[in-house]
C-alpha cells in the first residue's frame, strides 16, 4: 500500500450514483467525501430498477455529484484562465469517448472547461458486476476523466469492494449498539485477522467467500436464483410496501415486538428457510418469495391489507433470511476455521441481521466486521478504499472497459 494517496472513486453499478474522494496516510483511510445520488423516487415507480433508466439518470447526476464531492474534499477550484486551443483535440477525445452518453457529455466538457485539475493521483471505478448499461456510463465518465487530467485509472470489483468497505476504520464495532462489556472484549482485538468467511449480501448478490488475505478470494457459495436484498424487495412489493423493499420490511418487523401481545394471537405465518440444511454453501430466496405470494393469496383482503399481517409477515421473511444467512456463514466458518467473519452488501445494514450474528460472534471465539451504515450500501468510498489496496493494477484510460459479470 502507497504511504500516501488520494483517489477520486466512483460506482455507477447499480441505481446509485456516487463519487467520493478517499485518502490513505501511513494504512489509515480518511474518507474527504461520498456523495451519494439516489435514485429511488424514480424506480419506486416502477417496483425496481430498470437498466435503462438507470443509465439515463446516472448520465445527469455525474457531473453535480462530481462538483459536489470535490467541493466536500477541498479540490474544486476554478480555472485561472480560459481552455486554450491546443486542447481541442482532447474534446474531439472526450467526445468520442462519450459517444453514446449525449447527456453527461456537454456537462463533462463545460466543467473541466471550468474548473481545475484537483490534486489526486488516480482515479477508481467499478468495472463489474453490475447492470451492463449503468456500469458503462461509470467506466466511461473514468476514462474521459482520466484522459483529460493524464491519471490512471484502477478498475474495482464491486464485491471485491463490499468486503473492504470494513477497512474505512478499525473501529466499526464501536459504531454498532455494543454494551461495554462487549467492546471490553472487541478492544482486546485488533485488526482484521485472516482467515476470514465474507458474505456479501445485496440486490444482486448472495455470496459467501473464503477470505486467506486482501486478494486471495475463494467462491464458497452463492445463491441459486434471487439475491437475498432481491428476496426483501419483491415480498415488500407483494406486501406493499414500496422500494427498496429491505428497509422497509425491517422497519415493519421492529414494530412486531411492540405490537406483539396484541396480535401474536392472531395471525400465524411459517415460512420455509430454503436450503438451510443443504450440505453446500449456497443459497435460494425464490422460494420464499414464491411462498410468501401464497400466503398473500390466501388470506381475506381484510386480513392481508391490515397492518397486523404486514408487520407479522415482514418478521417472519427477515427471520427466515437471517435464519439461511447465519446458519450458512457459521458453518463454513466452523469447516475453514475462520477467526473472522466479515459482512458487506446493502442488506448487511439490516439492525436484527447484525444484531443475530453479533450474538452468535460472541459466543464463539470470531470476529465481527460490517461497515458502517452509509458504507454497507452502494457507495464510491469503498471503491476507492479497493482501490489503493490494489493501486499497482493501474491502466491507462484506453485499456478499461466494464464486465457486468465480473467475478471475485
Ligand atoms: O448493496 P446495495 O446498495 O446495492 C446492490 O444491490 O448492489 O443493496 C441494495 C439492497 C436492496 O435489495 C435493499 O432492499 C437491501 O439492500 N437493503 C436492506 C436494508 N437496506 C438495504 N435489506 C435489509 N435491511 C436493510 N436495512
């Protein structure tokens, strides 16, 4: 790891567009900014993300995120003078690279026409895995970028980079609610120690990895169909519930133990736990999907429109979730002998699921990692925290291009 650098970061994987400014002195990471563009509101509409879309508004957030996380980080300063002429063959470049994003590209030439190149040393961007058109528009702002201020670009695997999100600091276990005799204990360790069994769970992904060091990943499962955030998003949406759908069946089974004695009675819901006794490491969600639209069906309108059974179900699909989730990533790191469990991925910044796997952490000698909040959903910050751990793959802005099915 370079002693000192800073990285201009962004991720375009999905329906997030972010950038962010990261910066490594002497092993420690400082993040200058993360800014976050949402794109929510839009695919709320619609139950889910549609690529296209997504690609579209990802082409008119670029540049004021870009404005606004170099202004968080104190790198955005205006030109002195006007462009000069010899530059011109560079925006015939430009222009060529942005062929096909026509939105950002009159944004792009107008700001670097503008403002200075800011005080960094490369530039990362997610490569993969991700929706095919989002991550193109991502990659393709990177090369434009880097070929207007002569810096390399690093490509990132967004998984690779759910996982190192727990490098931000090493004190992400005072960030979760732990009594004090809990972080008595955590304080005893330090660092992050290897081997380590990650799971990644998001929208897209389910995976559980062996972990030997940073850069030495071993698949030791994944999900068969539905990601287990995919499995949250689309029982929200039968339960109507909204988009994203994790969040919101989180925050209708937290109210279950505060209306439990009024209604515990009342409605009964069991729902399987797909695979959880299979003698493998993956995973399967449509199932539960599937059986959750059953139960739907059944009911009376009345019943299944009341807000007992909305919050009754939502409590039983996060259980049975983090049932298949932690009966699977203890196993293996029972069978590898991890000392440490690590987990990244939007769904990771679910309260119970942290709170269930804290619980089974300390009961066994392993460790605990998950990132903070803002860091467990798509965000640039671990892209570029990814990034300087792997600085010395560097390419020049002709020699990247995305893969959306880019593997760890
Ligand atoms: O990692 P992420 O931001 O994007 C990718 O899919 O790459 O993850 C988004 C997923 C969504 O499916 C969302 O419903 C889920 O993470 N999610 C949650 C929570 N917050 C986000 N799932 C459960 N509980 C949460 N608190």
């Amino acid at each position: 790891m370079p002693l000192s650098m800073k990285i201009l970061s962004i991720d375009t994987s999905c329906d997030d567009t972010s950038i962010a400014v990261v910066e490594v002195e002497n092993k420690r990471f400082k993040i200058l900014s993360n800014i976050i563009s949402s794109q929510v509101e839009l695919h709320t509409k619609y139950g889910g993300v549609y690529p296209t879309l997504a690609k579209r508004e990802h082409q008119k957030n670029l540049v004021p995120v870009l404005k606004k996380a170099l202004k968080q980080a104190g790198l955005l300063n205006l030109k002195f003078k006007v462009q000069s002429s010899k530059l011109q063959s560079k925006v015939k470049s430009l222009e060529k690279i942005l062929e096909r994003e026509e939105i950002l590209r009159p944004e792009l030439v107008k700001f670097l026409g503008k403002y200075q190149k800011p005080k960094i040393d490369a530039i990362a961007v997610t490569a993969g895995p991700g929706l095919e058109p989002c991550l193109w528009v991502g990659v393709n702002f990177a090369r434009a970028l880097a070929l207007w201020w002569d810096l390399p670009i690093i490509p990132v695997n967004h998984l690779e980079a759910h996982i190192l999100a727990n490098f931000v600091n090493e004190k992400s276990w005072q960030r979760s609610d732990l009594s004090k005799k809990e972080k008595n204990i955590i304080k005893a360790k330090r660092g992050l120690t290897f081997p380590a069994v990650g799971l990644v769970v998001s929208g897209g992904n389910t995976q559980l990895l062996l972990i030997k060091d940073i850069g030495k990943y071993k698949l030791l499962g994944e999900t068969r169909d539905d990601a287990a955030g995919e499995c949250f998003d689309k029982t929200a949406r039968i339960l109507g519930l909204g988009y994203p759908g994790g969040p919101a069946i989180a925050a209708q089974a937290a109210k279950f133990s505060i209306f439990n004695f009024q209604f515990s009675n009342k409605i009964k819901i069991q729902l399987p736990r797909p695979m959880i006794n299979s003698q493998n490491y993956d995973f399967s969600f449509s199932g539960l999907k599937t059986a959750v639209l059953y139960d739907y069906k059944k009911r009376r309108k009345a019943v299944r429109e009341s807000e007992e059974y909305k919050i009754a179900t939502a409590r039983e699909i996060q259980q049975a979730v983090i049932d298949v989730l932690l009966k699977k990533t203890s196993r293996a790191a029972k069978d590898f002998k991890a000392k440490t469990i690590i987990l990244g991925g939007g769904v990771a910044a679910n309260n119970e699921l942290q709170k269930q796997f804290k619980v089974y952490c300390l009961k066994s000698t392993v460790d605990f990692w998950v990132p903070p909040k803002n860091l467990c959903t798509d965000n640039a910050a671990m892209v570029g925290i990814t990034a300087i751990f792997h600085f010395q793959n560097q390419k020049k802005w002709d020699k990247i291009k995305p893969n959306a099915n880019l593997i760890i």
